[in-house]
C-alpha cells in the first residue's frame, strides 16, 4: 500500500470536495473501483442495491445539503461521475453480510499514561482495499478537523481530531440479532457519520446530547474525548448507554457492546470470535502495562498478532479471513497531533531496539 496523502481543504463545501477531488483523483478512482468491484462480485441483489443508495441519497440531499454540495465538489474535482461518489460514501454496503469493517479502538489517558497525555488509537480493518488520506479542513468560521477516511469519502471517517480539543472514532457493531428497517432509508443515516460529530460539536457532552436526535439506521460503538473527560457510548438505532473513563483512564472496544441490557443483542461467541477475541486480548496486553502506558506501547498493542491471522489486531491478507488492516491512526489530545500510517503498523512503522549499557 503507498503513502497515506495529507492534503488540506477550505473555503465552501463545494470548494473543499473540489479541493479534494483534485489532489486525491487516482486515489479516489481506486477507491471508486475496488468499491464496485467488491459489489459486483458479491451477493447483493444489485438492483434492490441500488434502489436503496437513490433513497437514502435523497435523504442525505434534503438532511445535509452542504454534505451533498461537498460531494458535488469531489466528483468535479477528480473528474468522476457523481453516481459513483455517491456509491462510495452511501455506506449501504455495510449493512449486509458481504462486507465486513472489523476495527479496534483504545483510549488511555491520565492515570493509565506515563506521560499524562490522552491518546486515543485506531486500527481500521476492512475487507475490501479502500486507500486512506489524511485531511485537514479548514471551515469559514475559524473551525478546523482533522481526519483520517477514504479518498473521496466523508460520510464515515475512521477517526477525528477539532481544534476544539474534541476526538472521535467508531468500529462498527455486527449481530444478526439486530433488526434493520429498511424502510428508514428514507428518513436516518445509515450509521452515525462523526464528520458531523467534528464539525458540530466542541465537547463531549455536545456529542452526547447531538446523538439523542440522530437519525440512524444501526449502531456503532464510539469513543470520545475532550480535555476534561472521555467517554466510551455503545450506539443503538434508539438510543445509547455510556461509560466515562474513570480513574483506571482507559476504554476500547472491537465490534461487540458491553455495557447493561446492549449484551443481549450480540452475536453468540462462536458465529463472531473475532471481535471477543481482540477484546480479550486488548484488556490482556493493557494489564502488562498498567499505569504506564507510552504512545510506542498503545501502537504495540495494534501491532499484535496473537490469535491470527483471521483474529488478531493487526490483521493481515490471508486466505482465512476476510478482512485487513488498512489504516492505524492515533490522536495526541493535548498536542492537537494526528498520527497516521497506511495498512498494517507492524509493517510501516518498524521498531528497532538495543539494550542500553
């Protein structure tokens, strides 16, 4: 996998997407590709596909006008059909048992770092090769994110960074035990897309009271953190349950949830290992360093291949499983950093060490 690009984008929502469109082209050409591709290849009914990517579309038009304008700009941009920019950011794919996006997610903050600092970590797993960039957006109003998500894709970054000392990320939640309405194509997002999250909120507690009247389709499990506090949410269709960080500073999560009455809809060990399993051995590993974590130690833990290679955390092509790591990024709360590396951080982030005397 090449280099992940950093670019930077401002004025309006049409000159940021074209901004994008422009310095990200093959990129997004790629993603495009490999996007369609995927579907072609799969199961879906592509029909019924794509009836259902015009309606929530039209959704997306009507809900986020500046988020439709921005997307305008990215096919303008990289000399694409709006169709296809459209195909890659209307996340539909997700919901079917086709494509999988099996992530993990770690906060540790003060109390669990040696340093102090909070420290927020990603490794985004998916089935199908999506090539990742690093964006910075600059609003009018003096607002400015940082994310890292697809090449032409704003709809669901992997993780987030304002300059109001707010970050986000997400890994997704998957059970056969959850009902989807298919009907609310119409009227939700198909998950919670935290570019909104970023562009809206300033505090945890903005993010808290914006997800109670999100309109969403599934759930998602999601971490955020200010500089006061952070706060692990297990997202439902409905509703959410919470739980803030407390004096041990540390949450994560893989794909399953673990808090009160949201344990009933997961799916059984044995049709899911994976998401147990990286949990397990996350909380594993973590108790190796308590209270002393160091931003070498946090990449470590997503460098890890025990149980592989369908159920490590770093997690790599094999003829086993069905998804890679495309991305690992780590957020440094206080120092306002966003540290990215493309595929696997064993691979593109190499440690050597010496004994010292």
């Amino acid at each position: 996998m090449e280099c992940i690009r950093k670019i930077v984008v401002s004025g309006s929502p049409y000159e940021r997407g074209r901004q994008q469109g422009e310095f990200l082209k093959p990129l997004i050409h790629e993603n495009i590709n490999n996007i369609i591709d995927s579907l072609s290849s799969s199961v879906l009914d592509i029909g019924r596909y794509r009836e259902i990517t015009v309606r929530n579309a039209e959704f997306l038009k009507n809900r986020c006008p500046e988020q439709w304008e921005e997307m305008e700009g990215i096919a303008k941009g990289a000399d694409a059909s709006f169709d296809d920019i459209l195909t890659i950011n209307i996340p539909s794919y997700f919901m079917k048992d086709t494509f999988a996006e099996d992530c993990s997610m770690l906060l540790a903050r003060s109390g669990s770092t040696l340093d102090g600092l909070t420290y927020l970590i990603k490794n985004r797993d998916m089935e199908m090769m999506e090539h990742q960039a690093a964006i910075e957006y600059l609003y009018p109003d003096g607002k400015t994110v940082l994310e890292v998500n697809g090449a032409g894709i704003i709809t669901y970054p992997a993780i987030g960074l304002n300059n109001n000392g707010l970050a986000v990320t997400s890994t997704g939640f998957w059970s056969p035990k959850t009902e989807i309405d298919m009907e609310d194509i119409d009227c939700c997002h198909i998950f919670v897309n935290i570019h909104h999250l970023l562009e809206k909120c300033s505090c945890t507690g903005d993010v808290l009271e914006m997800l109670k009247t999100y309109p969403r389709m599934n759930g998602l499990n999601m971490i955020a953190a200010d500089r006061q506090g952070a706060v692990l949410i297990e997202t439902t269709k409905d509703g959410y349950l919470c739980r803030w960080a407390d004096e041990s500073g540390i949450l994560f999560r893989t794909n399953h949830y673990c808090l009160g009455e949201h344990v009933y809809q997961n799916p059984d060990r044995d049709k899911y290992l994976s998401t147990f399993l990286r949990y397990e051995r996350i909380e594993e590993m973590l108790k190796q360093q308590k209270n002393r974590l160091r931003f070498q130690d946090l990449l470590k833990i997503m460098s890890d291949h025990v149980n592989g290679p369908v159920n490590a955390i770093c997690r790599h092509p094999n003829t086993y499983g069905r998804t890679e790591t495309v991305s690992c990024s780590i957020i440094v709360l206080e120092d306002g950093e966003l540290f990215t590396t493309p595929g696997n951080p064993c691979e593109h982030l190499i440690n050597i060490k010496t004994e010292l005397v």
